[in-house]
C-alpha cells in the first residue's frame, strides 16, 4: 500500500528572491543612410516604430495580470514608451536604471551599426566571431559592459526581494544577463531576442535561474517572426 506519493510540481518563486521579466523594447524607427538617430549621451536614441507601438500594448496585455510590482527603463526613449502601456495598466510609475541602456557603439552609434551588419562588414563578422562589441571602434570596453550590467541587475533584485518586475532594457543587455546567469561562457549565446519578447530570470541570493528567453507568445498574431533572409547569416535580432 502507497502511503504518499511525490507528485512532479511546478517551479515556485522561493522566498526572498526576485523574478526579473527582461523585455527587449519594440522595434525602433528604420536607420536611414545619411539620417543619424539623435544621440542621448552618445546612444542612438530613435523612437519607436509603429510597429514597435502594436508590439508594446501586447507586452502590456501579457504582463498587466502578472503581479508586477516594480517597471524599470533606461534613458532611452524605445524603453520608455515600450513601457508605456503598461505604466498605464498598472499604474505604477517607471523608475529609470541607466546602467541598464544598450552597449555603447562607438563610431557605429546612431544607426551605422544597422547598415554594418546587414552588409556583412568585416568588423561586423569579426564581432560575432569574437563576441565582442568592442571590436567596433570606439565600442564599449567588454569588460566595462559587463559589469556595469550585472551591477544594475543586482541593485534591482537587491530592491525588490519576494516581487516582480519588469525591465524594459535592449537586446545586447538581455543578452549580458543571460550569459551572466548561466555563468558566462559564451557572450553572445542569448543575443538575438525578438523586440518585444520576454525573458524571465529569477534571482535566488547570487543564484540566477534561466526560466525563460525570447517568449513572444503574446506577438505570434499577427507578426512576422521568421529570420528575415535579407539579412547576413540571420543577424537582424541584434540591431540597436
């Protein structure tokens, strides 16, 4: 006779730790040739694209019934209106994380980096062979990337023990959290998500589980979500 059984169950959130959900802003207006994004201390800060529009109220309609009970945005503008809707939802207002803005570029701010990658420069190939921003000239430094991401993440989980939030931040910087919860490794192995996807990272002490990457459940109406074949060796997730 079976006195108890052991049923598999679901991952619970334990106590004290902090669910993180990373949303890659919506797709930005197009980079155009000879037309540089305006610069917010040196970043291309382009606003969002109309489709960037449809795609953040679908952000807020997955996440406005999901307990969370802090919004975080960088110092660009893509971020701050990704998080607009729900702002609106949920009333809860942004708080602004700057360490959290996208890598810097260097000579390739303002929209350059956009039509580097999609015709395949040499810099452009070198970079993802060596999974480094800074062979870009006048990129970001790989190590000062790094650690001014995970030291944002952690002043925010530091924050927020036993609550959800959602950040609203950029592909590269997913893509640095990621790797760094996984416990580095490869820096460029979660680059590429989606705008308007959703990551989930839950941060257990110094511990960081992966729960999810690149969910765009709440986008398949609708979207497009093919690699456009256009572009290099699939590298479009990766536009600024």
């Amino acid at each position: 006779m079976v006195d108890r059984e052991y049923r598999q169950s679901r991952f619970r959130r334990p106590p004290g730790s902090t669910e993180l959900f990373l949303v890659r802003h919506g797709e930005s207006e197009p980079a155009v040739p000879g037309r540089s994004f305006a610069l917010v201390d040196g970043h291309g800060d382009p606003a969002l694209a109309p489709e960037g529009r449809v795609q953040a109220e679908r952000v807020a309609d997955r996440l406005a019934d999901q307990g969370v009970e802090a919004i975080y945005v960088t110092t660009l503008r893509r971020t701050v209106e990704t998080a607009a809707p729900l702002v609106e939802r949920i009333g809860r207002s942004p708080e602004v994380e700057p360490d959290l803005r996208e890598v810097h570029l260097g000579e390739w701010e303002g929209g350059l980096f956009r039509q580097r990658v999609a015709e395949g420069h040499p810099i452009a190939r070198q970079m993802f062979a060596q999974e480094r921003w800074d062979v870009i000239p006048g990129a970001e430094r790989h190590d000062v990337f790094i650690s001014r991401v995970g030291a944002a993440a952690r002043r925010i989980v530091a924050a927020h023990p036993d609550q959800r939030v959602a950040v609203f931040s950029h592909g590269g910087v997913i893509g640095q959290l990621l790797s760094q919860a996984v416990g580095g490794g490869r820096s460029f192995a979660f680059v590429g998500c989606d705008n308007g996807s959703i990551s989930h990272l839950v941060a257990i002490g110094e511990n960081w589980v992966v729960r999810r990457f690149n969910d765009t459940a709440h986008l398949a109406e609708g979207f497009d979500l093919d690699p456009r074949p256009d572009l290099p060796e699939g590298r479009e997730g990766v536009s600024a």
